[in-house]
C-alpha cells in the first residue's frame, strides 16, 4: 500500500487527487499540508511513499529545498509536483532537483497513473535490491557466527550486525530481529546441509524459548550466543551422547523435584531441558529401557522406603512427601512395586 500525501495551499487539490486515486486499492490517501511549515512534522508523522507537491514559479526555490530536506529524513519519499504552469525552465528545475515527475493542472488521470505505475516499479525495484544486500549481508554473518572461533560474549558483540545492537530500538522489536536471525540462520544452515539434524532442531526450539523469557537486550544477545555456540558442540559431538546428557540431566532435575515433594511432569521436565516432550519420552525409553512415568514413580517409591523405614510419618504423609496427590494412588503403585503396601513393608523392616 503506497500512502500519498498532499502539498498545496488549495484544499481542493487535497480532494482531487483523493478522487484520482479513489479506484486505486494500492493507494491510501494521507492528508494534506497548507504550508511549507507544516511540512515536517505532518510528513513525520504519516509517512507518505508519494508527495503531491504544488510549485509555482515564485516558490520554486522554496519547493526544491523542501525536497531536498524531505529527502534527507526519508530517501524512499518520492515527489510529484504539480502547477497551473508548464513551464520548461520550472519543470527542468524540479526534476533535476529530486521529483520523479510534473502534472500539469487540470491534473490528467492516466498521465498521472503512469507516474504512479512507474514509481512503484522503482520502489520494487529498490526493495528488491536491499533484499539481495540484506540476504547477502545475512550470509556473511553467518559464516563468520560459524567458522569464527568466539572466545567470550564480548568477541561475540564485535562480531554483531549493527540492527541487533540498536539500544535506541524497543525491546519488541529488538526481539523480532532476534527471532528473525534465528529462524533465518535456521534455514541458513539447512541449506548447508541439505537437511538439518535432529539436534539442531532441538536447539533452535531452544533458543526460540530463551527468547520469549528474555527482559532485555543483553538476554537475548547471550540467547542467540548459546544457540551458536551448541551448534558448534553439537557438530563436534555424536548424537548419542548429546541424548545422553539430556537424559543425565533429565534424572538430575527428577530428583531435585522427588526430594522437594515437589510434581514431576513430562512436559514440565522437557520446558526445562528446552525439548520436546515426545522427544524426551522416546530418548528416555531408549536410554534407560523404562518409560518417563516408571521411571518416577521408582523414584518416588525409593524416598517412600527410605521414609518408612527411618520415621514414624503416616502412610498419607509419605505420600505427599513423595510427590503423589493421592495417597490411594501412592499405596497402589508401592503395592505393584513392591509386592506388599506400605504398612506391611514398614512392619517387615521394623522386624529387622
């Protein structure tokens, strides 16, 4: 959508190019300016791709500074003037001057579609070739990421496009840049590869979580270090043993929560591990020859042993210790486990 804006003491030129354009779904009207004064801070604050610019011959001078300085705050603005007068010397003057292109009034439809129409093939044009620089530009940054060998963050920070260093950006939007790098480095590396490894899959669901727990600029900058930086590892290191140590970890978390009497979840161990959960129950499975949930509940029931043999805690008690929310679930599962419930185990180790 190109907004155009309007220049001109007569607020029925406002209206008549509003009319112009009014079957034009690609054109969206912006206002319009009275005085050369106004200018600045309107054109600031619609910012207009098209500027309908009245000249006459004795403010000509006045109009080309206008372009000039418009032109300065946003080199993608282009100018239309537009005057009662056609002439040569007028015209030559505010084309060599930065507008696109002169209407004469009355203004002729079709003579100014086609300026429109070739003003939009320029800005294609224009978007077109800063995409390839911005493209090519991502490339070379991500070469450097991966070849470099980064000794600490701030080696990291000089290495750093100037777009995700901007501190005078909000923080949405130095996260989307962040969120964009990582996805573009994503597909980067893919393209390298043909296809991208399950670890790095698991690594860039990672770094997309770190994210979105991010409060500031320097979170996300250490993010996005932490994903290049696993990647390299993670090409240095076989499969097998990255699963490993996820399940090392996995167990280690498990008995952290278990000895708080704290809830143990599947999918809230795998948040922490920044993986899926169908990934952690099938890695888990392979790796210790259990399922997730088997796998808890021993160790639920080694506490609940240990407990009911060195205190006088009640059965419920143990229970909620342990982790269970109900204490019938907990006898169930000590029973299944154990070959008799938890009183009779309590009794048969008091024998002892």
């Amino acid at each position: 959508m190109l907004v155009f804006f309007v220049i001109s003491k007569n607020p029925m030129d406002g209206e008549m190019f509003k009319h112009l354009f009014m079957d034009k779904t690609t054109m969206a009207y912006g206002g319009q300016a009275f005085c050369i004064q106004d200018v600045p801070d309107l054109i600031g604050k619609e910012e207009p791709q098209i500027i309908f610019l009245e000249v006459e011959p004795h403010t000509a001078d006045t109009c080309i500074d206008t372009i000039k300085s418009i032109k300065e705050i946003n080199p993608l603005s282009w100018f239309v003037c537009f005057s009662f007068t056609d002439q040569l010397h007028l015209i030559r003057s505010v084309l060599e001057n930065g507008a696109c292109g002169y209407l004469c009034s009355p203004v002729d439809r079709l003579q100014a579609e086609r300026i429109v129409q070739k003003i939009e093939k320029e800005r294609l044009n224009i978007e077109m070739d800063i995409k390839v620089k911005s493209k090519q530009g991502n490339v070379d940054f991500f070469e450097s990421l991966i070849n470099t060998d980064i000794h600490d963050i701030e080696h990291f920070n000089k290495l750093l496009p100037k777009v995700l260093m901007d501190t005078n950006l909000s923080f949405d939007a130095q996260l989307i840049n962040y969120q964009k790098t990582g996805t573009d480095l994503y597909y980067f590396i893919e393209s390298k590869n043909n296809h991208v490894k399950d670890i790095f899959v698991i690594l860039y669901n990672q770094y997309m979580l770190n994210l979105t727990r991010a409060h500031h600029l320097d979170h996300l900058k250490v993010a996005l270090y932490n994903f290049i930086e696993d990647y390299k590892h993670s090409r240095k290191e076989k499969k097998d043993n990255f699963s490993k140590n996820r399940i090392i970890q996995a167990k280690k978390i498990i008995s952290e929560l278990i000895e708080k009497g704290e809830a143990v979840t599947l999918n809230q161990i795998a948040d922490l591990l920044f993986i899926s959960p169908s990934y952690l129950s099938r890695t888990f499975k392979k790796e210790e020859k259990t399922n997730f949930i088997n796998y808890v509940n021993c160790k639920r029931i080694e506490k609940a042993k240990i407990l009911l043999s060195t205190t006088s805690l009640t059965i419920d008690t143990i229970a909620y210790e342990c982790g269970y929310k109900e204490p019938n679930s907990f006898r169930r599962f000590f029973k299944q486990n154990e070959a008799m419930t938890p009183s009779a185990y309590r009794e048969k180790i008091s024998e002892l």
